[in-house]
C-alpha cells in the first residue's frame, strides 16, 4: 500500500515538471515571435518604406539624366519625392555652405566639391560617380566650318563660355592653356545650360560646353571635338549632406546613381564613367 501511494506520487511529480518545462518553452517561443514583429525592432525597421522629399542640388549638366533618375526613384519608392535644384556648382556650393536646405549635393568638380566638404557641411567622403569632357557646340550645319579650338580665336566668331569660377569655365581654360590659346568671349556665362542657350538662340556662333549638353540639345546645335578635351576631363563627385531631414532616402538616391541602372541612363547621356 505505502509503495503504490510512494509510486502515484512520484509518477504525478514527473508530469508536473514536465508540464512545467512545456509552458517555459512555449511561453519562450510566444516572446521570441513578438519581439521578431515588433514596431522598431531590426526586422520591421528594415523592411519600412521610404517616404518624404529629398531635396538634391545637382550641376546643371545633370539636368536631364538626375530628372530621370528623380522619376524613376519616386517609382521605385511609392511616398517620395524628389526635387532639384540645378545650376553652377560653385553657386550651388555657396548655398549649401549658407545654410541653404538639401540632402544630396552633386557636383561637376572635386573643387567645388571641396567648398561644401571643407565647410564641414558634408556627411562622409564624396565618390565621384562620372565623368565629363568638353565639346565645342556650334549653330546646326556648323556655317562657320569650326573644327579645332583654335578656330574659336578668330575675330570674326563671337564665341561664349562658361565663368572661370564654374566647373565648365575651369575646364575650358585648362583645354585653351594645354593648346597655348588665348581666347577672348562674347560673355562669361553662370552655368553650362546658360552657355548652350546663347548658341541654341542665335545670340552666339559657339560655346564650349560638355559632351552631355551637346546630346542634350539634339539638332538644336552641333558638336565639335577637339583635343585639348583630353587634358580637362572633369570628375563628378556626390555626398549626402551633413544636415539632411531625410537621410535615408538620400542615402537611397546615391545609391541609385551609382547603381548599374542609374550609370546606364548616365552613360546613354554621355557621360564616361568614373
């Protein structure tokens, strides 16, 4: 009698630790599944969809493949926006370093570039994602017959460049000094489009410019190499800056034009990689 009862008590103490140990475990489990689906943890904070504007201040030779790239980043991220603000880089540089508000600066030099990183208004090291050269863009047909930078120096050409202070302008007087050239234009023009525009209007026989620009323009004018482009191909660089509101997204849009995807609209653009 005394063994069976010893035995009942023993056989009920077993399951009770083994129930026990069942509920642990489940119990366990129903915490690990909720801290895996809860809001902010690093599984939920991953997989968030990117929303808000980012604001880009881009050269002005960027105009037309950044605007696609804009379009094709508020496709891919339903909830964003992404505005432009496009002009001469040194103009653009000035602004940012003033307090002016963006998220992603993209710039036609490393020097205009050094304004904005020297400044401490940028956020990490800038990569240079393409690269550009030069190209002399004269009236359709070319009525001039130009077909080195040395006609530009003729007296009877009213010629248009971009400031010495712009990227273009840097970039043109680098190719005039490696041919030994000397060069006295119409106007100095703010940014590059401004210089196209001249010509596109009948106001100016040529303009140097960059390649892009020139495809950009399609039968409105028409592009003439020359070598001295050689010696003063301009490197592009981009960064996030320092005080975005979004960084994120910005994140995201430089990511999207170092990808294959956005040096393939680039490069159908003209420009040469980096």
């Amino acid at each position: 009698m005394t063994r069976t009862v010893r035995r009942t008590r023993r056989t009920l103490q077993v399951a009770g630790a083994a129930t026990a140990a069942l509920l642990a475990l489940s119990a366990c489990s129903s915490s690990e599944d909720t801290s895996s689906a809860a809001p902010g943890s690093p599984a939920s904070t991953s997989s968030e969809k990117l929303s808000g504007t980012v604001t880009v201040f881009a050269a002005a030779s960027l105009k037309e493949s950044f605007t696609t790239l804009g379009k094709e980043f508020e496709k891919e991220h339903p909830g964003t926006k992404v505005t432009f603000s496009f002009g001469g880089s040194d103009s653009l540089a000035a602004s940012i370093t003033g307090g002016a508000p963006a998220d992603v600066f993209a710039s036609a030099s490393p020097k205009t570039m050094k304004i904005v990183t020297d400044a401490g208004s940028a956020s990490g090291a800038p990569a240079t994602f393409v690269r550009n050269q030069l190209e002399i863009a004269t009236l359709p047909g070319n009525p001039d017959k130009i077909t080195s930078l040395k006609d530009l120096t003729s007296s009877g050409l009213k010629v248009v460049l971009c400031d010495k202070g712009v990227p273009c302008g840097a970039a043109a007087q680098k190719a005039l000094d490696a041919g030994k050239l000397k060069l006295t234009p119409v106007s100095y023009e703010q940014d590059v489009k401004s210089a196209l525009t001249k010509v596109e209007l009948k106001e100016a026989d040529a303009a140097v410019v960059y390649k892009t620009d020139v495809h950009a323009a399609g039968d409105k004018v028409e592009g003439v190499d020359f070598p001295e482009s050689a010696d003063a191909v301009n490197d592009y660089p981009i960064v996030q800056l320092k005080d975005t509101e979004n960084a994120e997204a910005a994140k995201a849009f430089i990511a999207l034009v170092q990808s294959s995807e956005g040096q393939k609209v680039l490069t159908e653009a003209g420009f040469l990689k980096p």
